[in-house]
C-alpha cells in the first residue's frame, strides 16, 4: 500500500458509501484486513461514539471466530500501552525526537 489518505467529497446522495462498500467487498481486502463501515452523524458524545465502533468492532469479528477477536485485543492493547507510554513520557517535557528514540528502543527492540 502506498499509505496515502484520500478524501471523498461530493454533495450527497452521489455513491461515496456505495464505492466504500464496493471496495471492502473485494475478496484480497477482506483477506487482508477488517473493514467497518461506521455511520457517526448521528452521535452526540464520544460515549456515542466509543459504543458505536465498539458494535462494528463486535458484529464484524464475531462470524470470523475468537482468533480474529484475540488478534484485536492485542493491536487495542498495544495502542493503549503506546498512548499511556506517550502521555507518561511527554508530561517529562521530553522532545519529540527524545519521544521516538525511547519508544523505538522500548517497544520494538526485543
């Protein structure tokens, strides 16, 4: 992948959803990584927001069996370990640079 990040914009009603769903329907994505489509216009808080991707997350790995659920735990884990690694060490004023050389030598040193 080429880690670039588009932007559909068009008025509505014109099929930027009907492209998603056509994308994520193609066999070579669906077997390299989980796809959800969530709705959020209709939140009004984060909690809102938190329980609705937490229904996609649900719905969307529970046909696929408890190694798919496991294997989503542990990538939340490890972005939950990383964000409390960032705030912990960020509040020692360190550098970004000082930031990423800890992290790198932290978490992806064995």
């Amino acid at each position: 992948m080429n880690e670039n990040n588009v932007a559909l914009i068009s008025p509505r009603r014109i099929g930027k959803t009907d492209l998603i769903w056509h994308v994520f329907d193609d066999q070579q994505i669906r077997k390299s990584h989980y796809c959800f489509i969530v709705d959020i216009y209709a939140t009004k808080n984060l909690s809102d927001l938190v329980n609705l991707l937490g229904k996609a997350v649900i719905d969307e790995l529970r046909p696929k069996g408890r190694k798919a659920w496991e294997e989503f735990i542990a990538i939340v884990s490890a972005v939950r370990f990383l964000m409390k690694f960032v705030t912990v060490f960020t509040r020692q004023n360190a550098t970004p640079s000082a930031l990423l050389n800890k992290m790198e030598h932290t978490v992806w040193q064995p």
